[in-house]
C-alpha cells in the first residue's frame, strides 16, 4: 500500500455506510464488511456482520431520513494493508432539539483489491463535552481550532532542527514530521478544549495551549510553537501570546498563567518578558540537549499584572 491516504475515498466508504439505499440493503452492507467484522456499539453490545446486516436492514424509514455532517475526518495507515478513520457524525436536529453528535472510529483492510470495514465504534458524546477552542482574533494572528486541512499545512513545515531545539530536543535526535505525525498532532488540537493553531496573516504557522487547566485555583501553564522559521521574531508570537492571555484571564477568569522555558531560548524569553512574563524560578541542568546539561527557567503572570497593560482590556 502507497504512504500517501486518498483522504476523499474513505470518507466516501463511510458516508455510503449511512445511505438509505445501502443500510437498506443486506447485500449491499454485506459486501463492505469484511467477514470478521466486529461493531462495538453505544451501548456495550458487540456485533458481528450478520448482527449489524440485520439490525441496519431492520432501520425504519425515520430513521434513515437525513445523511450526518461529517467532521473532523483523518484517516491514517496502522498496517501494510490497513486504514484507522477517525472523525465525528454530527446529526442535525428538528423542532430545536440540540444536535447530536457521535465519536467514530473505523478500522478498513484491503482485501482481494478491496476495501472493506473490519472494525467499528460510534459513542454518542453530549454537547457540552465536545467543546470547542474558540476562535480569538487579533490583528495579524489569529488562533483557532484545528482541522484536517492542517495536516498538510504541519506536514509542509516539517521539524526544523533549530526550531526542534527550543522544546528541549537534540538536534540529531529530529526526525523529519510523517503523515502520521502530522495527523496526531492536528487530532490532538482537535480533542483538545484549550488548544489552537495560530494562523499568521490567513497562513498555518503553530499551535498555543493551555495545560494543566485548574479551575479551583484558577491556574493553569502555557506552550507555544511556532514552526516557520521565516516568521520568527516578528512579533506574531507575542501576539498570540496576548491573546491567549486575554481569553484566559478575561473569559476563563484564571488567575495565574505559568510558563517553563529552556535558558538557551533567548528569543521566547524576550516574547514573554514583553507580554509580562517574570522570571519566579530556575531548575538547574533540568534538560540534556547536545550532550550537554541546560538549566530551565519557570516564568508566570497573574491576571491582574497583565489586565493593567494599555492594550489588555476585559472583554
């Protein structure tokens, strides 16, 4: 099997699987499963491919009458001959009942020259868990949620050895960023309340996250990467920086935001600094890079620090 995905044929094989004329049919289901298929439904039951031709054959009319919006669809290789697809079927409800959405996981294996589902599961999650990082906008940034278009986007800038550094990597220790790779990061954006791309004048160009979010002391601790080298020290990460800063202290009322950053990295060191970062700590010979010891500095903020700042003002 190639490396490269036709992200648009398993989307295709799985929103046939939702098709009226399909789901109706037990042959027409029959011959997209594969005969070991397996279903871990909803509510705990397991079924097998005569169990799932059956119950889908048996559906009554209502319950095929509109196709879910398909969202966030990835797809990744898993084995020579094998596919994972991940994403959410969302269904659109009438008479102003909330939408429901369902967490989906498929499992397709190439056999005799055609693909066929061997695996899958479906959990109804309700709404309020599915939550999503807002879009924040600023003036040149603007930070929002990922999608399955950035895969090629994080793909495309790769792991640039320099850049690679600042997190705490040997240089030698980088490997050049794999679909895999690139498909993990952006599903971990995407499951993630409190994570966003930055997007750099209407181009990808990094992530910014909150983590360790503790809403009962009102804390939590900043990461940030930028991945294109031809925008570094431009301002941009400071910008998304603020406007983190702004959501999390105006809109999710935290009180404290801290941050650990290696000595070496002068150039994120002067972009927290000028958001209002001070320096509180320093972990001596906390991280190995380049075979030699490196200390790591602790830095952090509180709300009111950064609110009195002439372009921090509560929304």
């Amino acid at each position: 099997m190639a490396d490269e995905i036709d992200i648009e044929l398993f989307r295709q094989l799985e929103q046939e699987l939702h098709r009226p004329d399909i789901r109706s049919s037990r042959e027409a289901v029959s011959a997209r499963l594969a005969d070991d298929f397996l279903e871990f439904g909803s509510s705990g039951r397991v079924y097998d491919k005569h169990l799932t031709t059956n119950s889908l054959a048996q559906e009554g009319p209502s319950d095929r009458v509109t196709l879910p919006e398909v969202r966030d669809f990835t797809a990744r290789i898993i084995a020579e001959d094998a596919v994972l697809v991940l994403y959410r079927s969302v269904w659109q409800a009438d008479g102003g009942l909330p939408e429901r959405t369902t967490l989906r996981s498929s499992v397709w294996k190439l056999i005799d020259g055609r693909w066929r589902m061997a695996f899958h599961q479906g959990t109804i999650v309700p709404t309020a868990v599915l939550r999503s990082a807002p879009a924040i906008p600023g003036h040149n940034v603007l930070l929002r949620t990922a999608t399955s278009n950035d895969i090629e986007a994080r793909l495309a800038l790769g792991n640039d050895p320099e850049i690679i550094q600042m997190f705490g990597m040997s240089k030698t220790a980088v490997k050049p960023m794999s679909r895999d790779k690139a498909t993990g990061w952006v599903q971990g954006i995407i499951s993630n309340p409190y994570a966003w791309v930055i997007e750099v004048n209407g181009k990808f160009a990094g992530e910014i996250r909150l983590d360790k979010v503790d809403r009962t002391d009102r804390r939590a601790s900043m990461a940030i990467g930028i991945y294109d080298a031809n925008i570094l020290g431009k301002g941009y990460g400071s910008e998304a920086i603020r406007l983190l800063l702004q959501y999390a202290f105006a809109d999710l009322d935290l009180h404290r935001i801290s941050v650990r950053v290696l000595a070496y990295n002068k150039r994120a060191i002067r972009a927290y600094e000028k958001c209002g970062f001070i320096i509180e700590g320093r972990e001596r010979e906390a991280a190995f890079v380049d075979e030699s010891w490196h200390d790591d500095l602790i830095m952090g903020i509180v709300d009111r620090e950064f609110l009195k700042q002439p372009s921090s003002t509560p929304r």
